[in-house]
C-alpha cells in the first residue's frame, strides 16, 4: 500500500515538472532549417509534453532547435530559461497562409520586445495537421554555465498572442 502510494506520488511529480535531461556535445552534421525534420537530422531527439523537440549543437558554434507538434497552431522555443519570464522566446506559425516568426523577451507570462535580436535562420511549416519550427542561434547565446535551460510551447490558434496549451522545461548538458 505504502509502496503504491510512492510510485503515484513519484509519477505525478513526474508528470508535473515536465523536464527532463539531455546532452549535447558539438556536431558536425548541421540540421537544414526548411520546416521539415528528416529522421537523423539533430543530434538530440525526444518528446516531451505530446511536443518532439530536437536540439545539435554545431561545431560552427550554432545551436540549432526544432519543435514539432499536432498543431495548425503557434510553436515556440524558449532559451535562457526554465519559465517563461526572463527567457527568450521563438514563436512561429502559419498566419494567413503566410510564415510568421517573431523573437521576443519573456516578461512574466507575456513577451516583450528583445534588446537585440540573435535568430540566424527559422522555418516554419504546417502540414498535415503539424507545425515545425526549426531555428539557429549562436550557441553563445544559449549556452550558460555549460548548459542550455530550454522552454517550449504550443497553442491551437496560429496567432502569436494568444496563449499556448501545452509546455515543457528542459536542460540540457553542454559536454
Ligand atoms: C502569447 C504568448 C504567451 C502567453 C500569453 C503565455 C502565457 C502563459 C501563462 C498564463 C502561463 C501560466 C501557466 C498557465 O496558465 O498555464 C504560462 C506558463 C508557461 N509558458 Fe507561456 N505564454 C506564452 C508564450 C510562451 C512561449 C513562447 C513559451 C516557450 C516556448 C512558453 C512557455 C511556458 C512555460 C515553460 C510555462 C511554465 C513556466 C512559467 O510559468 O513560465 N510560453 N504561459
């Protein structure tokens, strides 16, 4: 009885934090940020949250992220963080046919405009009932005290400010 009370106790811990540890160590198989993720593309791969995240961190000192869910909605990654306040937030959709990005400061539970601006190339794309957002940014500026504190949501509307379901934290070890 006892025994069973743990394991629910231990499983909706689980269930609540949502994160989980990854590694990454430099690659030189670099994604290609087309909307499309091909099986092998990124080092790293896994599903938290009903989203599949991926991350490489290239030996071009670029770190490249992807996040794909069952979605016509808005996706997004966050970096420098695990909340959304304080982090760096991605966000793209399909918006009237066309693809729509924006790279925003996290502020509280909402978003503000970003000092500078460091996305080197994004691809959003929706097919099939799922969005892909793939993203490059300079490692440097993701990368903190060896790791990398990553968030990531979806929503239902392709509309970039309304409100996600679905979101996840995660950290991953830079090796
Ligand atoms: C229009 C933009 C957004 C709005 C209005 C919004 C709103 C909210 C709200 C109200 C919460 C509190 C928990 C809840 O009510 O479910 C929350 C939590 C959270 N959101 Fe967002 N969010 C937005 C964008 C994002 C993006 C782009 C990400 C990441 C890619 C993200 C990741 C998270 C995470 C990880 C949490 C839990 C930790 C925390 O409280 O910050 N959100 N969001």
């Amino acid at each position: 009885m006892k025994r069973t009370i743990l394991a629910a106790i231990a499983a909706l811990a689980l269930a609540g934090s949502a994160s989980a540890q990854a590694t990454l160590t430099k690659s030189a198989t670099l994604p290609l940020a087309d909307g499309t993720v091909s099986a092998g593309e990124y080092q790293y791969q896994d599903t938290v949250r009903g989203m599949k995240v991926y991350a490489t961190l290239g030996t071009d000192d670029t770190l490249y992220m992807a996040v794909q869910a069952s979605t016509a909605g808005w996706v997004g990654i966050g970096v420098g963080g695990l909340v959304m306040n304080g982090s760096r937030l991605f966000m793209a959709s399909i918006l009237d046919g066309k693809p729509s990005f924006i790279e925003k400061a996290g502020v509280g539970h909402f978003y503000a405009d970003a000092k500078s601006l460091v996305t080197k190339k994004w691809a959003v794309k929706t097919a099939d009932g799922t969005t892909t957002l793939e993203l490059s940014i300079p490692s440097s500026s993701a990368v903190w005290k060896g790791q990398v504190n990553a968030t990531f949501a979806y929503a239902k509307s392709a509309n970039l400010s309304s409100k996600h379901g679905p979101y996840a934290s995660m950290t991953f070890a830079v090796k």
